[in-house]
C-alpha cells in the first residue's frame, strides 16, 4: 500500500509569486490499484506524481510506501521502487545510447553499476525476446541508438525500461500527449497489458476523459491541490464523459477547459 497523507507542497512560497500546489491531499493506493487522474490545469496532477517520486519535496505531511516512511528519501533512493514515464519521449531514454544500452540500465535499476565491456550476448538475447512483442521491429534495432527512433518507439521503449525491473509504483504523466492518436493507442494498449500482466500499481495522469474512464479500476480528479472526486469499481464503470463534466463543475464551481472537452 502507499499511503500519503496530509502532504502540502509550495512553490515561490512567501513571495508575491507563490502557488500552493497541494493542500493538505491524503489518499491510500491499494497494491494494484491501476488509477487515473484528472483535473484542471494547474490542480496539482503532475507536482502530486513528483512528489511520490521525491522529485519534489513536501513542505508537509508524509509518504509511505509498503509500511515505510519513504518522506525524506531522496528521488535517486526512490527510484529503485518507481517507474515514470514522462509525457516527453526524449525524457525517458538515452538518446546517444543503443537500444541494446539503455535496456542494459534499466535492468540495473536499484543495483550497483559497475564497468563492463559493452552489453552481454545472453541479455540482448533476452531484449529480442521482450521486444518482439510490440510489434515495432525494435528486436532487430538493438545497436541502432535511441534517438533515431520515432516519438511512439521511444515512448515504447521507455515503458519497456520503467517496468523491466518490477517497480512498487508506476507513475504515467500525460504518457501520451505528445503523441498522434494512431500511436498514443497503440503505447495505451501496451500500457494495459503490462499493467495487467504484472499487476502493477499505477497512477496515470491523463487530460483525456475517455482514457480516465476506461483505463484502470479507479478515478480520482483534482482541483486547487486536492482530491475532489474518487471512485473505483463499478461505480467507475457506470460513469460516462457526461457525468465527468457535470462532477468537475459541481464539485470544483470551475470552468472545464477546452483540453479537457476535445479530449
């Protein structure tokens, strides 16, 4: 279970400039809870995921992570629960680097990194085998470097890479934003079944409504730094767009964006 509570996260704060981004936001994620996350611009989606990452530290409150306190961790101590993958394809890989390389680190997540020669026969065997599935030729691309490939390949690569070492927690922000809709359904796809397959604990932030509702078995939406809707199960799989909208204008007394609509 990863269990926040109470947290506050300022920016600028004490000057003419400062955004209380989160306020006082609790919430408990069971293990494999796959939850989507909406809301207006600027409520606080994307600090809430830096924050579980420890990009971001907490001017209060706390964090724990299967019963541990993971609050002063550093992001870099966090990083061998957590996967992320950013709306920025070039963010998640090395762009001078091999296909082949960048796998190589992301199956030492959490270990020590060492000298070697170049990247073992027996792993580029096993990188063949995982790739092959996607369907994107990318086994037979392995010395070719990541910055060659297409936005959706590296988008790919990179939730191969944030999950090849079973994270505790995946966090998905606007993964597919940057992407044409052909291929941000293609990387959805993908996203589904490797969360299924492995049964991981996800938070995915999406503008999309339609990706919120039917992705994962719970929903939250934000406004102004808290949580002002959740929902799970069936009562999740009951809801359409329409009664998305008619939640965020009640519950939040906002204007829907249009990001928000066209999504």
């Amino acid at each position: 279970m990863i269990r926040v509570h109470a947290i506050n996260k300022y920016f600028h704060r004490g000057s003419v400039n400062e955004v209380h981004s989160l306020r006082d936001l609790s919430i408990d994620i069971e293990q494999g809870d796959f939850v989507t996350i909406i809301g207006s611009n600027g409520a606080g989606k994307s600090t809430f995921l830096s924050c579980l990452a420890g990009t971001h530290s907490l001017d209060s409150g706390s964090i724990a992570m299967a019963e541990t306190d993971v609050t002063r961790w550093p992001e870099h101590k966090r990083a061998r629960f957590i996967g992320r993958v950013f709306q920025d394809p070039l963010m998640g890989t090395c762009g001078s680097g091999s296909i082949a390389q960048n796998l190589a680190l992301a199956q030492k997540r959490g270990q020590r990194r060492g000298l070697s020669r170049g990247v073992k026969a027996a792993d580029k065997e096993a990188f063949r085998l995982l790739l092959r599935p996607l369907g994107l030729g990318l086994e037979d691309r392995l010395q070719d470097r990541a910055g060659l490939l297409s936005g959706g390949q590296r988008q790919a690569l990179t939730m191969v890479m944030a999950t090849l070492v079973r994270p505790e927690l995946l966090l998905l922000d606007e993964h597919t934003a940057a992407l044409d809709p052909k291929t941000a359904s293609q990387i959805l796809e993908l996203t589904r079944n490797i969360v299924t397959e492995h049964g991981l604990t996800t938070l995915m932030v999406t503008h999309n409504m339609h990706q919120a509702l039917t992705l994962g078995n719970r929903l939250i939406m934000m406004h102004r730094g808290r949580i002002i809707f959740d929902v799970r199960g069936k009562e999740k799989a009951g809801l359409t767009v329409e009664d998305l909208l008619d939640k965020f204008q009640s519950q939040a007394d906002a204007e829907v964006s249009d990001r928000m609509l066209l999504g």
